[in-house]
C-alpha cells in the first residue's frame, strides 16, 4: 500500500473595497392572510466583454485555415475548431472576442416569521442577440437558454437547538466565503445551520451525483431506467464549526468526498478532509487564510493499478 498525505495551505489578503449597489430579493414585500410575508425582487446585469490575445497571441498572423489548424492540435483545450480563443462560458456557450453578456434574475421569497422560508431564484444568463431576447420560435430550431431555476432551499427554524433544517439547492461550501478551496458549488444538499453565544456551525449532506439518475441521450425523452444509469455515485459530508473572537473568526472543518465509480469496473475513493480557516477585520485589512489536510483511500478496478491509503 502506498501512503499519501496533502497538505494545503492559502493565505489570502484582501483589502476592503466599495462594492457597487446591485438589486436583489426583497425589493417588493407584500404580506397575505395567515402572515405569510411574500417578497419579490429582480437583477439585471449586462457585462460588456473584451478579451485580448487570450490564446498568448498565438493566432496574431495566422491566416484563417492556420488558424483552424492550430486549434485542430489543441484539441480539447479550444471550443469552436476555427479558432485558438474560444472557450465555453456560463451564458452562451462557445465565445471569443467581443460579446455583451446578460445576467438577469427573478427572486421569490415566502416566509411565515421565523417558522418556515422558501426561497427561489429563476435566471437566465445569455449573451446579447436576437435570440436571447425572443427565445419561442422553436419551429427553426432557436432553443437557445430560457430562465431556469438557479436556486431553491426551504428551511424550518428548529429554536430548540438554535438551528434552521435547510434542503434544496443554493451556494453553499466548506470554505470562508466560499473561496472553493476545499469545497464550494450550488449543489442539491440537505443540512443543519445553527448558532448561538458567538458559536456557528453546519452540517451537510450534498448529492453530486447519483448513478441511479438514468439518461437515455439522442431520444426525445431525456430520462431512461435506473439500468441505463450513470456510473457515478458521488456525495459530500461536511461539518462546520466556528467561534467569534473579536475581531477574528476561527472555524474548524471536516469533509467526506465519497465516490463510487462503476464504469467497466467498480472503483471506491474515500477521501478526508480536514482543516482550521479564520478572518478577521483591522481597519481596511481584512485576511482570510485556510489550512486543510487530505488523506483517504484508493481502490481502482483494475488490479494492475495499485491501491492507495
């Protein structure tokens, strides 16, 4: 068996800076019988994009068909074959160049006091074009990105132990706002969120993926059997706790990546994590650093891959 340990350490130093004013839920607030508050809000960002030599100049001079052939020997590092500065981006997919990009939101809150919440986010996140802007004319194929559900968590106050029980999606991860050095997404997950006396802690359970979701691709329905199941069963298991000590914030943590690989094979990773991150506030300095340690377990399919501990 070979032994492994992982070490990280980051240290981030940020200093404080005015952020600009961006709308977001709760811009209308209506209450309705039985004091269910419900509130509505909207956000539109429009992000003017230009990028240059983002391929490190490697296409300045080449013809088009050089091009092409240059981004044919990159392979999977380019998108669009035609050109070494493609890439994918969140709002349209394959981009280069020049493009105005559009993040536009919809948030929808309903709450009874502090007893229940449900909250919602809908957007769309294209780039600027015709047909961004009238996306119903399925009829010559224009089925480009519609409004899709980015966020949406309940959660029921539990008084008794200080804590909130929250289930859905919505960003969430182990690290200091979220710096995805450990762990940070916008995955499905159900967990306990509490604090008291100057204590916070979490505790997580999130899907990444799971094998029994089955797709059947290349047929009008997306969704086949369990059989035809992906090979993936992914989880996270993670717990926070932190404490306040004026003006730093210290929080330990642990996570557990368990993964289950089928495949032409079964492969089982278990790998732990665990770490001490804080931040604080002096004057406009405000650092945050983080320091994790990984170890685990490697059984791969195939026995002429050794495993691992």
């Amino acid at each position: 068996m070979k032994k492994f340990g992982i070490c990280f350490v980051a240290l981030t130093l940020a200093v404080l800076l005015a952020a600009p004013a961006m709308a977001g839920p709760g811009t209308v607030e209506v209450t309705v019988p039985g004091d269910i508050t419900l509130r509505m809000g909207g956000q539109v960002r429009i992000v003017p994009t230009s990028e240059v030599d983002r391929d490190f100049g490697l296409s300045d001079g080449m013809t088009d068909p050089e091009e092409a052939a240059a981004a044919g020997a990159l392979g999977h590092q380019v998108v669009l074959s035609g050109s070494t500065r493609s890439h994918l981006t969140e709002a349209s997919g394959a981009q280069k160049d020049n493009f105005i990009r559009t993040e536009d939101r919809l948030f929808f809150n309903f709450a009874k006091d502090k007893d229940w919440d449900v909250y919602m986010m809908l957007e769309t996140d294209t780039i600027f074009q015709s047909t961004a802007a009238d996306r119903t004319d399925f009829a010559y194929g224009h089925q480009s990105q519609t409004f899709g559900i980015e966020r949406l968590t309940a959660s029921f106050n539990l008084p008794a132990i200080h804590s909130r029980l929250q289930g859905g999606w919505d960003a969430r991860g182990v690290d200091i706002g979220y710096g995805g050095f450990v762990y940070a997404d916008d995955d499905p997950g159900l967990g306990l969120v509490g604090g008291c006396d100057g204590w916070k802690w979490e505790a997580w359970w999130i899907k990444k993926l799971e094998d029994e979701s089955g797709y059947r691709t290349g047929t009008v329905n997306p969704i086949g059997s369990p059989l035809q199941g992906k090979d993936v069963d992914r989880d996270f298991y993670y717990g926070k706790l932190g404490h306040q000590f004026n003006p730093t914030y210290l929080e330990a943590f642990y996570m557990w990546h368990r993964n289950r690989f089928q495949g032409a094979g079964k492969t089982d990773i278990d790998q732990h994590i665990v770490g001490l991150q804080g931040k604080g506030t002096y004057g406009i300095i405000k650092p945050v650093w983080e320091v994790a340690y990984a170890s685990g377990d490697y059984e791969p399919a195939s026995a002429a891959v050794p495993e691992a501990d």
